[in-house]
C-alpha cells in the first residue's frame, strides 16, 4: 500500500513539474509561497543555528550581548567541544548511546522480519487479529508504563545496565517496525515463494533468501527509524540508569551538565550538538528511506 | 485470497508415509508460531505484562525496594482530593489541545507550501525533517538556552527593536512557562504533522485540481472541496499520533522546566515521574499513570475508525 502510494506519486510529480504554476505571476508565488516557507523555516532551524553558535562561542560574548552581537561569533573556538570529549564521561555516554541503540535495533529488526513474515505470507489462524494487536502495542507510551517496568527490571536484577533498555526499547521498535516490513513483504510475488517450496525449500530458507534480500529497502528504513527512536529515548534511560558512566547522552545531558555555573552554555550546547550530529549525518544519507518510514507507519 | 495456499500438505496416497514431524514441520500454525516467538516475547514480557502490573500497582501502597500490599482505590481516593494533579490534568489537556491544534494548522500549511513547485523541492523538504530528527531533550536543551532568564536571545531581540523594557521570564512565570513549553512543543511536532500530510497530498492525482481550476473553482474551493476530503483519513491518523505523543510527552517538560514554576507545567506523565520514581511511591505513581488510559483508549478508537474509513473510501475490505 505504501510502496504503491510513494511508487505512483514518484513518477506523476516528474510529469507535472510545471503544474498549474504558470498561472501564477511571481510577484505573486513571492508573497504565497517564498516569505512564509521562509519565515518557517527560519523559525524550524534558529534553534540549531543558536546551538551551533554557542557552542563555539568563547565564553565572554556569551553573556557580554552589548559589545558583541549575538548573532555571529568573532573569534570561534572549539574549547567547549575538547572540554566535553576531554574532561567529561561524553564519550562513554556516546558509546553506550551507540550500543543501546544498535543493540535494541538489531534485535528488533530480527524479531519484526519474522513476525511480519509469519502475519502476511503464513496466514496462520489469528493472523489478522494479531496484526492489530500490534497495532495497538505501537499506541502504549512510555510514560505508562515506566513504573511498572523499573520493578520488573529490577526484579531481573538488570537495574542500572545498558541491557535492561537494549530489552525494553524492542517493546517500542517491534509494533513499528512489523507494520512497515508487513507492508514491504506484501508487494513480494507469490509465485516466488511458490517456486521456491516446489524446489523443496523450507520456509526459514524461503525468507533468508527470497523475502529479505527483496525487502532490503524497507529493512534500511526501519533500521534507521528504530536507531533515531532509540537514540531520541529517555524516560526509559532516566528511569533505569542510576550511575553516572552507564547514562546515555540525553539523560546525562540533562543530568550531570547543569551545575549552575554561568560559563555551562558553551559546553550543554556543545553536548547537544555532539550528541545530534550522528544523527543528522545518517539521515543526510537516507532521507528517503528515512521519509518512507515515517510516512509508511501512518498510511499502514 | 486469491492468492494459492502455499502451504497446504501435500495429500497423496502416500501420507501414511510422511512422519508425524514432517507433517508437523509443514503446518503453518506451527512454523508460525516459531516466527511469532521473538516479537511475542518481547511484548508480552515488556509490554503487555508491565500494563497489567501498573494497573495492579495503582491498587497498592508500593514503594521503592518494598512491594505493596493491596489497599483498593485509596491512590485514587488521595489523588481526587488532589490539587496538584488535577491541575497535571488541566495542564496536560491544555498542552495537548492548545499544541495539537497548531501544530495542525502550521503543519497543513506547511505540507501545502513543499507541495508547490518551487526549485529544490526535494532539498527544502529534508531540511524540514530535522527537528523531528534530533532528540527531543537536546533540542529542548537549545530551547532552555533561548528561554534563558538573562541571556535570551529573544529578550534581547526584543528589547533592541524597543518593544519590552525588560527581559521577559519565559520559564519563571506559569503561564509564560506553559506557553513556552508549548512552543517548543509545536516546533519540534511541526515537522512530523507537514510531512506525512504532505506525503497524503501527493497521491492527490493532479488532474483534478486542474478541472476545477477549468470550472472555475477558487484555490479555497479547490482545498475544501478536493484537498480537505481526500485528506480527512490521513489526518485522522496523524493527529491521533500527534494527539497520543503530546498527550503523554514527558522529556520536552522534563528537560525544560521539570514541572515547575509551582507546578506550572506539571503533565500527567512528569507528575507520574516525581511522585513514582523521585518520591519512591511507586503506587501513586502508578495511578496517575493508569488514570492516563481512558484518554488514551479514546485517541486510538479515534484513529481506528479513521483508518476504517479510509479503507472504505478506497473500497478495499483486506488491505
């Protein structure tokens, strides 16, 4: 459904790229189109642009706003980024950011190619009503449930470990990531499978070597959504991770940096900016997998 | 299904032959219940499992280290009596109805803007996406900065083009600070909202925009009439998302003003937090959270009977 969608929209845009467009003057376009999406997307980027400036802000125009104008830096540094990776745990909080979220995304995936292989092509008996209740897990917040969790980690005696979120987080990622992949593996023909069982393949081998090298687009889209997920996710982390070396970025960004001395700025945005470039830089080379994902989730 | 079973046995006069384990192997109950296994064990051990257990807990007095003994609806009887979380309820419906609407409004308006024809179409729509793409709390962290007390970018804006005399205390006042909190909200929602409506628009077939443009339709009656209809089941969707993620949001609170000024800001869910976790009663904690599921159970029947419809607009019945 999604694939058809995105597939036809492709081509029909690349038809019609002049549209109905030339009905319009530009005087026109200019007050209708090109100030507002402007405006707006000054306003979606300003706060990006502000980190990136204080962080490489020294620390005298940061709170000197009359000499300097706070708008542009004069003499940028980096002592706020060396600082961070220098003299803080920041780079521990990175690594077990990474772990977590590889960690979680990958048995994620693993489980949601199986569920979604087992929901659209074994039409075993429930299988539609398990895809709902699916559906359904994708709607259960966090915020729920994070009370009850921290008793049953604690009472698996995973409290304070990275392992405790690497098993919770799938609880978020799976719901998400089976609706999308049941989606791709409905437009893989039938009649593959089909050659396959006469050949004498078993199921197990019908989806490692059939189904998933098909699905590889769709596998790249949730893996990237569910990493973002993971890395985005804090009421999890905060509530579970007590010692200050097992945090992950955003609970130690809002736990350990704010100390109350005036001069933090520099170093809380040079933390955030550090802590969104992995990010932005894996959507930079996915964006289309990344819009796929997002899109596919809601039209499902 | 017109579709072959692919994995029917195979009945031939030989089947007396064929082991029981094979047979079992063949069967798609089984094999299916092998490929569930994964996925089932986790939702159930995380998911569905903790939902039941924070139901229970909202019915005892646990503690942190201590596990409580059952005493019926007393968390409820004391959270009733409750100022504070009846003002968590007021505040969370406030966010929730307040941002959603503009978030609605700016992110249809956006969606209609990137669905024009303008030179780097593709280029503008994925800078759009980034702050949906940064983590919530280091981006509400830039926001703390820009809400400072002292050292707001806003504040000296502000008063360099002679508008306020003094800096403004975004996060300091209550309702300076709901409405804070509500735009960054709306900023960092904005994006989810305008590009999957957007995404909506594009399977809109453009001939039928140009017809009415020939019957002399005005770009009003062409979004009403046209856009708006075939849109409704999406934003259906969307806005059930947008509506279940703000209604429980806790890091953008969390990272901003943690609730405060005088409980201010307080949602349902950050109360959940400093009573459950801070304060170690577990119990307590548990029920705000549990008194969240009937608003939540109305936002998801809202979102099924979209899809329904949308499913009968386009006339499938097995999609």
């Amino acid at each position: 459904m999604t694939d058809s969608a995105l597939q036809s929209a492709a081509p029909r845009a690349a038809d019609d790229t002049e549209g109905m467009s030339y009905l319009e003057s530009l005087p026109r376009r200019l007050v209708t189109l090109y100030l507002p999406l402007f405006i707006i997307l000054v306003v979606l980027l300003f706060p990006f642009y502000w980190m990136v400036l204080t962080a490489i802000k020294p620390d005298e125009q940061l709170i000197d706003m009359n000499t300097y104008n706070p708008f542009w830096v004069v003499h940028p540094t980096l002592k706020h980024i060396s600082k961070l990776l220098f003299e803080t745990q920041y780079p521990r909080w990175l690594w077990n950011t990474m772990y977590v979220a590889v960690g979680a995304t990958v048995l994620s995936i693993i489980a949601s190619v199986l569920a979604a292989y087992a929901i659209v092509r074994l039409r075993f008996r429930g299988a539609d009503t398990v895809g709902v209740l699916i559906f359904f897990a994708y709607l259960v917040p966090p915020s729920i449930l994070f009370i009850p969790l921290a008793s049953v980690i604690q009472a698996y005696g995973l409290f304070d470990s990275p392992l405790s979120l690497i098993l919770v987080y799938p609880t978020l990622l799976i719901p998400f990531s089976t609706w999308l992949l049941m989606g791709y593996f409905k437009t893989i023909p039938y009649e593959l499978e089909e050659c396959a069982l006469i050949d004498g393949a078993s199921r197990w081998q019908i989806l490692v070597k059939i189904v998933v090298p098909l699905a590889v687009p769709g596998l790249i889209s949730a893996f990237i959504f569910s990493f973002t997920l993971c890395w985005n996710e804090f009421i999890y982390a905060l509530t579970f991770l007590q010692s200050t070396p097992n945090k992950t970025v955003p609970v130690a960004i809002v736990n350990e940096f704010v100390d109350g001395d005036i001069y933090k700025w520099g170093s809380l945005m040079a933390g955030a900016l550090v802590g969104s470039l992995p990010l932005v830089i894996l959507y930079a080379f996915f964006v289309e997998h990344y819009v796929s994902a997002m899109t596919g989730a809601v039209k499902e | 299904m017109s579709t072959v079973q692919t994995s029917m046995p195979v009945r031939t006069s030989a089947e007396e032959e064929v082991s029981s384990w094979s047979r079992l192997r063949t069967n798609r109950n089984f094999v299916a219940l092998w490929f569930m296994m994964p996925a089932g064990a986790f939702l159930i051990l995380f998911l569905a499992y903790p939902l039941g257990l924070g139901v229970w807990m909202s019915f005892t007095d646990a503690r942190i280290g201590r596990s409580g003994a059952f005493i019926g609806l007393e968390n409820y009887e004391w959270l009733w009596d409750d100022a504070i979380f009846w003002l968590s309820v007021f505040n969370t419906v406030l966010y929730t109805v307040v941002a959603s609407a503009i978030k609605f409004a700016i992110g249809l308006y956006l969606a209609l803007l990137l669905n024009r024809n303008m030179p780097f179409k593709a280029f503008i729509r994925s800078i759009v996406l980034i702050p949906f793409i940064v983590p919530t709390v280091l981006s509400a962290i830039a926001f703390w900065w820009i809400y400072d007390s002292q050292f707001s970018i806003i504040s000296w804006s502000l008063t360099r083009l002679g508008l306020i005399s003094h800096n403004i205390d975004f996060l300091g006042d209550p309702n300076s600070a709901r409405a804070s909190v509500i735009v960054a909200n709306i900023w960092r929602g904005v994006p989810f909202v305008a590009i999957t409506l957007l995404a909506g628009l594009q399977t809109v077939s453009p001939s039928l925009y140009e017809a009415a443009t020939l019957d002399g339709a005005t770009s009003w009656q062409r979004f009403r009439y046209i856009t708006y209809p075939l849109l409704t089941p999406i934003i259906a969707v969307v806005m059930t998302f947008s509506v279940l993620f703000t209604f429980t949001d806790f890091q953008l609170i969390w990272a901003l003003t943690r609730g405060g000024p005088v409980n201010a800001t307080h949602l349902m869910a950050t109360l959940s937090y400093q009573r459950g976790i801070i304060s170690g009663r577990l119990g307590e904690g548990a029920a705000i959270a549990t008194a969240m599921i009937p608003f939540l159970l109305v936002a998801i029947a809202i979102s099924w009977f979209g899809m329904q419809r949308r499913k009968w607009q386009q006339g499938g019945n097995n999609d």
